[in-house]
C-alpha cells in the first residue's frame, strides 16, 4: 500500500488529506504519510509535518503537491522530482474521468469533477470541486480550476492557467498560459 506525502501543509493540503482519507473508505490502498513544508500551517491533522530533504524514498512512497498557487506548485513539483520523488495521480472516488481520458503525474481531480472524452490534463493540473474539462479539453501543466470552473470541449487552456469560480472557457476557446480568469468571467470562443 502506497504512502502518500502531501506536499503543502496549509488549506488545500487539507482538503487533500481528506481525499486520500475517502480514497482508503473506498478501498483504494492510499495510506496518507505526512505533510511535507518548510513553513508548515496551524492546522491540527494528527499527522507529522517534514521537510522534503527529511523523508526517506523507497518505491512506496509516492507525494502528491497540494498547493493552488500554480508557479508554487510547479517549483515545489520541480524539487521533489529533482530529489527523486514518484507522484501520485489522484482522482476522488466521487469524481468521473473518462477511459479515453489522459492525466499526467500529480493531477488531483476533485469530487464532483468531470474530465471528458479524450480530454487531456498535463502534469500537476488540479481541477477542484464540480470543475469540468469537457471532450477533447487541453488543460496544460499546473494549471488550477477553482471549484465550478467549466472547460468547454476541444478547449486549450496553457501552463500555470488559474480559472477562478465558476468561470467558463467556450468550447475551442484558447487560454494563454500563466493567464488569470477571474471568478464567474467567461472566455468566448470560436
């Protein structure tokens, strides 16, 4: 059964510990370890917070990068693979990801999220809560869709892309990287 370090100790990192939680009742063989940060939060888990230079790796121990800031994300994702680190893909049990689907290393794919038919996710791409990427969708690397954010089909959303809530993107509509779409703004398309 593989350990699972949370990198991120603050509110997402939390929501994380929770997935991996409902994971296990589900009977996938997920055991959350620990946090792993520098400056770890208040919050109260019951498990130990490390430093990633702290943990030892074998090849059961996967990490998983909790953090919604994507530029963060994409540094702490780029120092646990240069130690060596092995990420987990995860997916909630509520959620629904297609078979001909496509997630890379590191996705967390949220309850009540949808990833379509052939649509694609890079690496350490987060889609939260009831937040969508229809048929065919390109959601490029450590980008993050806040809870409801809608990627229509054949969509391209780039790298270090954050859709606030409840944002839509128009189907084969395109999203620059490192772009910012603010909370119940749409992007037109065709």
């Amino acid at each position: 059964m593989p350990l699972v370090h949370i990198i991120g100790a603050g509110g997402f990192g939390r929501e994380v510990l929770q997935y991996l939680r409902d994971l296990a009742v589900a009977g996938k063989n997920t055991t959350p370890a620990g946090f792993i940060d520098d400056a770890p939060g208040r919050w109260e888990t019951g498990l130990p917070v490390a430093r990633l230079e702290d943990v030892p790796l074998s090849a059961n121990t996967l990490f998983i990068v909790a953090v919604g800031d994507p530029a963060s994300r994409r540094l702490l994702a780029k120092r646990a693979e240069e130690r060596g680190c092995q990420f987990l893909t995860l997916v909630h049990p509520l959620a629904y990801v297609a078979p001909t689907a496509e997630l890379e290393p590191g996705c967390i794919v949220a309850p009540f999220a949808f990833v379509g038919p052939a649509a694609r996710l890079g690496a350490h791409v987060v889609l939260n809560v009831h937040a969508t990427a229809d048929h065919d969708a390109r959601v490029a690397s450590f980008s993050y869709l806040a809870p409801y954010a809608c990627v229509g089909g054949g969509a391209f959303i780039g790298e270090e892309v954050v859709l606030g809530a409840h944002s839509s993107v128009a189907p084969g509509a395109t999203v620059d990287p490192s772009q910012r779409v603010s909370p119940g703004d749409h992007v037109a398309g065709w």
